[in-house]
C-alpha cells in the first residue's frame, strides 16, 4: 500500500501513523481468547511491519502466552487502555495492527474470517468472504489468504 494511514486511541493521548510498507489484508478472529480480550464477539487485526508504526503519546503492555507457547505482548494506550496492535515473539518484527483504532476504519470490511468454530452463533458472514473454523497453519498459509493484492 501506498499511502500513510493513522489512527489512535479513544481518548487521543495516543496517536500514530502506518507508514507505506507491507499491509495484509484486515481480517475479523472469532476465537474465544479475542472475545475475552476485547469483551465482544470477534476483534479486527491487520497484519503490518511493526517498523512501519510511528506511535507518539504512553503506551503500557500487557502480555499472555498462546497455546503454542508463544509469548503475545498487548501494545495500547496507558490512560484508557485501548489496544493498538499486538506482536508475539514467534513473529520478530511483525505486528497485527487493531485496524478498528485507524482514523479510516469504516471504509474497511474483514477480508477473511477466522476461528468461526467458536464465534458467536448470531454473527452471519458475509456471502463469498473467506471463512476458516481455525486459522491458516503456517507463514505461507496466512499470505495466501491475506497478501495484499499486487
């Protein structure tokens, strides 16, 4: 993708700006730790190079270890602790953008669904988007279902 996007948190002491760089397309995950985590049905990601993100304002972390044994760590904004992007330590240098925080979130739709094993029974996905009971099972999986169109 060409152009710079931004976004921030909800109470705006957090700002920042997704420079151009490699994008994967926004995806919904309707599995049961993304309904803890966000307290709703599914949360919206976008795989991004976390060198892209230009963040200003405090951030906190919080981190928990996936079943893999992978260690996610939770990027946000330390007053109203809305969640900005997320990174694991399996994925040095990758991280996966909240892509509901980007200024122009509205002009987005998910591209693929995941997880829809476990999301919730009155979600209905759309005709003809991609739709997966887990997740893809390796790197070359994800990029097929979410590389950005060339």
């Amino acid at each position: 993708m060409s152009e710079a996007l931004t976004g921030g948190c909800l109470c705006g002491a957090v700002r920042y700006t997704l420079q151009p760089g490699f994008r994967m397309k926004p995806y919904a995950c309707h599995c049961t730790d993304c309904q803890k985590r966000t307290g709703t049905a599914f949360s919206s990601h976008m795989g991004v190079m976390e060198k892209d993100l230009e963040i200003s304002g405090e951030l906190d972390e919080g981190y928990f270890v996936q079943p893999s044994g992978a260690k996610s760590i939770l990027i946000g904004c330390a007053k109203c602790r809305s969640r900005i992007y997320a990174k694991s330590d399996a994925r040095r240098g990758f991280a996966s953008l909240r892509w509901g925080t980007l200024d122009t979130s509205k002009d987005m739709s998910p591209q693929a669904h995941l997880w829809v094993s476990s999301k919730q029974p009155w979600i209905v996905i759309p005709e003809g988007v991609p739709a997966l009971d887990t997740q893809p099972d390796s790197p070359e999986a994800w990029l097929n279902l979410l590389a950005p169109d060339q």
